[in-house]
C-alpha cells in the first residue's frame, strides 16, 4: 500500500515563505517523476513543479523564480520551496508520485493535500 504525506502547509502574508514536504511510503517499484499540483477554490487543479528520477525540474510558468522543487537522495521525499508568495498562490497543493506499480503498470499516487492561504 502506497501512501503519500504532504506537510508546511499554513497561512502566510503576502511575501512570505513556506516549505512543503511529501514523504512516500510503501513499495513502489520504481519512480519516474514526482511532482505538485495544487486546486485553487474554485478552479481546476493545474501543475506547480515536478523532478525526474534524473533530477530534472519543470516548473509552471506562474511561479517560475519564486518555486523550487527538489528530493532526497533516496528519492521518498520530493520538496516544494515556495518563495514570495502571492495571494493567487493560495490553494490546496497536492502531493503527486508517477510511478511504476511493476515493470508493466505506470500508476500515479497522491497525497490529501495541504492547504495555503496567502493573505494580502
């Protein structure tokens, strides 16, 4: 059973800092990326970042310069730092695992998500 936890989420004043965190567990076969997405209210849930199993990054054009992901050696736990945030920022982000069930099933996991609020 593959479990996905996100944490650092909270309320923070335009401008300010936050850190989310997503830690995995369970078996997985193996990872081919992992990711954020968040829902704003009221709106669809769209892309934030995602990292490759190579390290690779793409980072939505809405919060490039002021988002940064990145994972652990062991590639479990994948990280969002999100810098001058704005209140179009806020959202529940969602923790997101495309994955490798076994050497034939992609499968993509995600987390309950954590909510951000951005006050002006």
């Amino acid at each position: 059973q593959v479990q996905l936890v996100e944490s650092g989420g909270g309320s923070v004043q335009a401008g300010g800092s936050l850190r989310l965190s997503c830690t995995t567990s369970g078996t997985i076969f193996s990872i081919n990326a992992m990711g954020w997405y968040r829902r704003p209210p009221g709106k669809q849930r769209e892309l934030v970042a995602t990292i490759t199993n190579d390290g690779s990054t793409n980072v939505a054009d809405s919060v490039k310069g002021r988002f940064a992901i990145s994972r652990d050696n062991a590639q479990n736990t994948v990280y969002l730092q999100m810098d001058s945030l704005k209140p179009e920022d806020t959202a529940v982000y969602y923790c997101n695992v495309d994955g490798m069930r076994n050497r034939y099933i992609r499968l993509n996991y995600w987390g309950q998500g954590t909510q951000v609020t951005v006050s002006s």
